[in-house]
C-alpha cells in the first residue's frame, strides 16, 4: 500500500483512538495547538464568538467531525473534514477516494468566480426602451460598480459585465431585471454583491424610469461552477459476489435511473450534497445557498435531473463527472470567524476559495459513487447498519464498552430497533 508521511492515504486511521487520529493529522499537516483545539471540539466555537455571530444565542450546537482520507485532486493529496451527523458517509467517500486513487485521482476546475447579483424594475412605462438606457449607459455603471468595494478592486476582483432581461410572464404582468455580474475572488460573495447591488439601483431607476423593488444575489450561481471527474479502473470495481463489470452497469443503470426521472434525481442528488453540505459546513461556508444553486441548477432545462454523469471510457474503466455552482468563500463571514472552519481549511492546506471548491465538488463525486456502488449492488442498508446500530445503542442508554457489543449483537440478530437496544441492555443487568 502507498502511503507517504504527508499524503491522504492513513491506513488503519478509523482503528485510532481520537487523540491518536489527531496527533497523526498534525504530524502530516502540523497545525498550532489552538488549531488542534479547535478540531478536537473543546474550543470549537466559544459561546463569546457564537454571541458575535447571531442573535438571542444561547448555546452551540455541536456536529461529529470526520475526515475523509484518500482523496487526490489535481496530483495534491488532501485530508478532507466532513461535519455530518449520517453515517457512513465519510468512509464512503474514503473508500472511492481510493478506488479512484488507482486511476489517478480526481481532476477538478472552477470558473471565474462570479456571482450574479439581481435588480428588480418595476413601474417603468416603456420596457425595451429602459432596457436600452441601461445597456447603452453599460460601461459607466460597470466603472461606478468598480469603485464599490476597494479591497477587491485592489485583489483583482469586481463588477465584469451586465445584463438586463426583460420578464415578460409574471403575475403582476411584466418588468426588468438587471444582472450585475460581480467577481468575488475568495468571498462567497453575498455581502460584496448585495452592496453593489444596492449602491447602483439609484442610478437603474433613473436610467429606467422605473422603480427599483428587490436588490439581491441569486443563489443560482451558474457562472460560478465546479467540476470534477475521475476514472475509476475496472480492476478495482470487482467485489464479492460481483464482477467488476457488473458493478460499473449497475452504476450506470443506477445514474441513468436519475437523469430519467425527478424522483430518482432528487436522491441521486441529495447523495452527492451528503458530501458536499459536509465540507462546506466544516469550512464555516452557507450551505442553503450551496443546496439551492445545485438543485435549481438542476433544473435548468426546464427538468429536474441528475447532477453527475457516469459512463464508460474505451477501456471499458468507469468515469464519472460531477459539474455545479459552488458559491463558497474562504475569506470573509464564519470562514473566518470559526476556528474550527479555520484549522479545518489549514488541515486541507486551502488558499483559495477555487481549491475549496475543487475538493468540495470531488468530495460530491466521491460520496455519489458510494451510494450508487451500494445501491447497484449489496442496497445502502448493510453498510449503514454497524453504525446506524451504534448510534441506536446510545439512544437506548448504552454506555462505554456496551455500546459496541450492543450495537454487534443487533446487526447479528438483524434487528436494530430502540425497543430491542434496550431489552438487550435489561438482560444485561445484573
Ligand atoms: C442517503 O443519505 C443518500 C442516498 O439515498 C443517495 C442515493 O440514493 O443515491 C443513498
């Protein structure tokens, strides 16, 4: 097994103790001891800073922090946390990880990162006309949007073009929204384009001789997509009972079953934002607005489809695609804020929010192989048992040592329910 001091591959990771685990990621990563706290949950996020970041705190709600081992994206080993409360899911996204290691790993890329920010005009009389104002008076709105925000003027970043469509079939009859495409760099971007936005709608109303209603992002960020895709060898697809090809048209079949029908789409799709939600929440990132571009993305054409695809190549190997918005920042809002999001980009050795984004969208790929793998073969449930069993043991009351037996006995005896957990747990007794 290749295994090198530094890279994703940790073998017997999942038998360490926590602290062990942890002191394995600093050995690979090196991170501060505050760093370290943080991971570890004591000084995740203190109830001071948790104060600053909302309203009428009164507490922390906590996550379990996994951390999936294997991946390598773009030729880079990277150690990815995942706050999930499901599992499975984190080995799941090891393990095809590492099936997808043997092809070389994931290879991923962003767009530029522009977010689109929308300008509501209602009221104007004559709409192809304001319309025209609008686009004639382009260049000056873009060079007034430039001088919004100086910081990312100076990094690069800012308004890059505008467009103006007309709504012609609403409910209240039809008006104009403005488009104001604005590069965000390494923010998320919602408070950069808001701003901008806001700032400029004196002007659109003047120009439209409109009235402008709302001022806000759209959270269907499709300038702003991420892409993965990776081979996964038809040598490593064999298991058990199943042969390698019957698995990789299972998969197949599994996929094309999702870009046939929104039912099936809807799953297919919410398996891969298993994984995606995870990173983004552990990096302190808005994962409604990561879930609402991707399922409106979606939907683009007009029908609700699968967001991956899976096919075969000329050999006969397994290759999977993965392409969706990714508005994540690693700069600005609780990216910054939450330590535990900062160690969390640390241990990933993250400096821009396109490399964020390049393993959040392989991460999505690898979580949507697992469940299709276990779905077109064994079903999701025999995975899912050891832990779902565990996670029953607690809730019946089980403690220590007695959780792992309870939890054996009931995956044994194919029963994991609350009710049996602790009838098991009475007999114990003494
Ligand atoms: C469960 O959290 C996710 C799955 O339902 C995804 C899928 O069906 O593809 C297993």
């Amino acid at each position: 097994m290749e295994e090198s001091e530094k890279g994703s591959r940790i073998s017997g990771f999942y038998k360490l103790s926590i602290q062990e685990r942890l002191a394995e990621l600093n050995r690979r990563v090196g991170l501060a001891a505050d760093e370290l706290a943080a991971l570890s949950g004591s000084a995740g996020l203190r109830l001071e800073q948790a104060d600053h970041m909302i309203e009428n705190v009164a507490g922390v709600y906590a996550l379990p922090l996994g951390i999936a081992l294997n991946f390598k994206i773009n030729g880079q080993d990277v150690l990815v946390p995942m706050a999930i409360e499901e599992p499975s899911v984190v080995a799941g996204a090891s393990f095809m990880a590492r099936l997808a290691r043997a092809g070389g790993g994931f290879s991923a890329s962003v767009t530029p990162p522009e977010m689109i920010a929308q300008i509501q005009i209602l009221d104007s009389a004559d709409l192809p006309s304001a319309r025209l104002a609008i686009l004639e008076t382009k260049s000056a709105l873009l060079a007034e949007a430039l001088e919004i925000d100086p910081v990312l003027k100076l990094l690069g970043g800012g308004p890059r073009d505008l467009e103006v469509r007309l709504i012609d079939d609403s409910p209240i009859g039809p008006f104009l929204v403005v488009h104001l495409i604005f590069d965000v760099r390494d923010a998320m971007g919602a408070n950069a384009v808001n701003t901008a936005a806001e700032r400029l709608a004196p002007r659109l109303a003047q120009l439209s001789g409109g009235r402008v209603h709302l001022r806000i992002l759209s959270n269907l960020a499709d300038r702003r997509l991420a892409r993965a895709r990776c081979t996964i060898p038809l040598s490593e697809l064999a298991f058990e009972g199943y042969s390698a090809q019957e698995v990789r048209d299972g998969i197949i079949a599994a996929w094309a079953f999702a870009a046939a029908d929104p039912y099936r789409a809807a799953t297919h799709n919410k398996g891969i934002m298993n994984g995606v939600d995870a990173v983004v929440i552990a990096t302190g990132n808005d994962w409604r607005a990561v879930e609402a571009g991707a399922h409106a993305f979606a939907a683009r054409n007009g029908r609700y489809t699968a967001l991956s695809a899976w096919g075969k190549d000329a050999q006969g190997n397994l290759v999977g695609s993965l392409e969706m918005p990714m508005a994540v920042g690693i700069v600005g809002g609780a990216t910054r804020v939450h330590p535990a999001a900062q160690a969390n980009l640390k241990l990933m050795g993250v400096e821009s929010a396109a490399r964020l984004a390049e393993i959040i969208v392989s991460v999505g790929l690898a979580q949507n192989l697992a469940a299709l793998r276990a779905l077109a073969t064994e079903g999701i449930q025999r995975g899912h048992m050891g832990l779902h069993a565990r996670q029953v043991a607690i809730a019946a009351g089980a403690q220590g040592e007695q959780i792992e037996r309870l939890a054996e006995q009931m995956v044994a005896e194919k029963l994991v329910r609350i009710d049996r957990a602790q009838e098991i747990l009475k007999s114990w007794q003494p």
